[in-house]
C-alpha cells in the first residue's frame, strides 16, 4: 500500500515567535512550508499565496493585509488582539486565534514585582495601601487573590463582571479613584461602549484620583499619557509605573524621562522565555485544531532546564524582595529603557523594538523557587510585615 500524500501547508510566521520552527514541524499529515520573516516583509504581496499567518503585534491583520490572499488561519502569539480586525477576518472566514492567557503568570510576576520595589523606595508601604484593581479578569482576578493572600486591601472595579456577578466585592470607579493608594489595570482596550476603555484615565479621573501610584501594564491608550503627565507635574509626591504607553514605540519622551515615572519598561511585562513560549504554545494548539491534527508539541521539550534556588522561609517584604530579584530584577528593565530618554523621537522608537525583541532570557518564578510558586498560585499562610 502506498502511504497517503502529505498535504501542501504553506505558512508565514514572525520571526519573533519563540520556537515557531519547532512547532509547527508537528503537523501530522502536512507537508508544512513555513517561512519564517521579520514583521516588516509581512506584506499583502508575501501573504497572497499562504494558507496560515503566524504574527506578533508588529503586523496589522485586516483588509489591507489579506483581501485576495489565501490566508485562512490567522493567529497572534500576544495576549491583545486589536492589532486584529476581527469584524473583518469573520466576515471573510478567516479563523484567527489570540494567546489571550498565555502570559498571565509572568505579567503577575512584573506587577509584584513592581510593587515590591515601589515599597523598597519608599513610595509605598505594602502593609497599610489599598490596591485598586481595574479590570479582574484572567491577569486583575489573579492578581486581586494574590495581594488579599498577602494580606494587602484590595479594591476591585470591574464593571462587566459586577454585571453578571452583582455588587458583592465590586466598587465603582469613582469610589476607587477615592480609596485606593494604588491603581493597577488589566483591562483590554475597548474603543467605545458602556465599558470603554480607551482613555479610561483621563485628565478628569486622575485629577479625583486620591492615591499616589498609577501602574499601566495593559493597553497603552487605557490611560490618557498627556493626562498623567500633567497628573505628574502637578503633584510631586505621585508617581507612574509604566510598561504599556500609548503610541508605541512612539512613546512619549516627556513621560519616559521623568522623574515621578519610576519603573518604566518597553511593554515586557509578558516577556519571560516562559510567556513567549506560552504564547507559541497557544496558537500552535490553535492552529492543530483549525487543521483537525493532533497537537503533539510541547513547548517544555525546548525550554532549557533551569535552576532552582534554595528556599528559606520569608518573614519581611524585604526578604520576598530580595527574592524577587533574584528571579527578575525590574530595575535593570527600567535603567534600559530610560537610557534613551534623550534619543530623539526616531531612535527612541527604534531602541523600544529593539528592547522588546532583544529581552534577555527572563524564567517564570515557579520554575525556580517553591516559596514564590506558592506566592503567584495565592496560597501564601503568611502575611508579610
């Protein structure tokens, strides 16, 4: 008997996507083309012929990109998708997919780790503040249990949750902007709407804003970035965490350079050599069940073994920072990119894609430590002093 015939797969991937080579050479019954590109050659005239697009947040998926092409699988290995048309794409009958939860783990490492150092300068103290959660999904919920472990008050702001769920553990966003000292979002960028987003701070929420801390590590354009410079510049004990900013990598030179922007980062907060792989790891099942193939890849037979330290109980924020940055230390992430602060706008752009695309290896917390694992899964018994 003769064996089938492979069936022809031709797939374009970007060339950032961790391990893609890998994956997609598991592909049962496919005799699989893949072209491997860097964002910029992701052309309307490459694309034409391709039955599978594989992207990152460099490329723009929609009509202009696709309109005659034989694509018919498209997936982003990001957690956002409004680099995606959708409306488009499903009109078209274009499946695509997203790795919405993927770098869940690793954006709440950034966050804690963010929180870690603003208590270390003093800016916050951990055992008195009340956290402000906007938006409680995947990244917000987790988080909103983590802190509560930890024994830090937490407020919770998510209106279409509240929605379904009820009042019970919601508070408005005007009573949030009173009683918290901190705000944190984890909301996607929804353009308009009852629950809008875009510019969901904006010059008039941070004026009633109470607190001192703003930490955006969502969508860049969920806060008003004029707003908050302005927010800054009024005040001089309020200060901003940064990893999303609005127009990357055009992104605001006044606000990067800034005194009060104490911890700013070239949107990396879902950046560890385990969140990208988690990203691949995605789409790829994504893609094997578009197929109707067997997803047989894993991404832990590529990911290099890592170390683990050795744990000692931890009785003082002070102890679990240390630990933290031992892991990650978010401060080399932040000396990077406000290294550039007086590029002019060109290569300062230039500088924050090369800082996103060069990211030193950075590995997930519960691969090394038991202690921390604990930590990001909320089962912590202790509450930190």
């Amino acid at each position: 008997m003769h064996e089938l015939a492979l069936k022809p797969l031709k797939i374009i991937a970007d060339e950032h996507i961790w391990g893609v080579q890998s994956a997609c050479a598991h592909l049962s019954g496919y005799d699989v083309d893949l072209c491997v590109l860097p964002p910029k050659d992701i052309t309307a005239e490459t694309v034409k012929d391709i039955d599978i697009l594989l992207t990152r947040t460099g490329t723009k998926v929609n009509g202009a990109l696709l309109a005659g092409s034989n694509v018919r699988f498209a997936g982003t290995a990001t957690i956002g998708d409004d680099h995606y048309d959708k409306t488009w794409l499903d009109a078209h009958g274009v499946a695509w997919a997203t790795a919405a939860g993927s770098s869940t783990g690793s954006v709440l490492e950034y966050i804690l780790a963010a929180l870690l150092e603003l208590h270390m300068q003093h800016k916050i103290d951990l055992s008195l503040m009340v956290l402000g959660v906007i938006g409680a999904g995947r990244i917000g919920g987790q988080l909103v249990n983590i802190c509560r472990a930890l024994g830090i008050k937490v407020l919770v702001n998510d209106p279409p949750r509240q929605r379904l769920e009820g009042d019970e553990g919601f508070v408005s966003l005007s009573e949030l902007l009173c009683q918290a000292d901190i705000i944190t979002l984890h909301t996607p960028l929804i353009s308009e709407g009852q629950d809008k987003t875009y510019h969901l701070l904006d010059d008039v929420h941070l004026k009633s804003f109470q607190g001192k801390v703003v930490i955006n590590a969502a969508r860049g354009a969920c806060v008003d970035n004029t707003a908050l410079l302005a927010w800054m510049n009024r005040k001089q004990d309020v200060y901003a965490v940064l990893d999303c900013w609005e127009g990357e990598p055009n992104i605001s030179r006044e606000l990067l350079g800034h005194k009060q922007c104490v911890i700013a980062t070239p949107h990396i907060a879902g950046h560890s050599l385990d969140g990208k792989a988690a990203n691949t790891q995605y789409i790829y099942e994504a893609m094997c069940d578009y197929l109707k193939v067997e997803p047989v890849w894993h991404m832990s037979d590529d990911l290099p073994d890592v170390s683990c330290l050795h744990d000692e109980p931890l009785e003082s924020w002070s102890a679990l920072h240390d630990k933290v940055s031992g892991m990650y230390c978010i401060k080399q992430d932040h000396r990077a990119l406000v290294g550039c602060a007086n590029l002019d706008r060109d290569a300062l752009a230039e500088k924050f894609i090369y800082l996103r695309r060069h990211y030193p290896i950075r590995r997930a917390w519960d691969k090394q430590s038991q202690v921390l694992s604990q930590v990001l899964k909320a089962r912590y018994s202790e509450v930190l002093r």
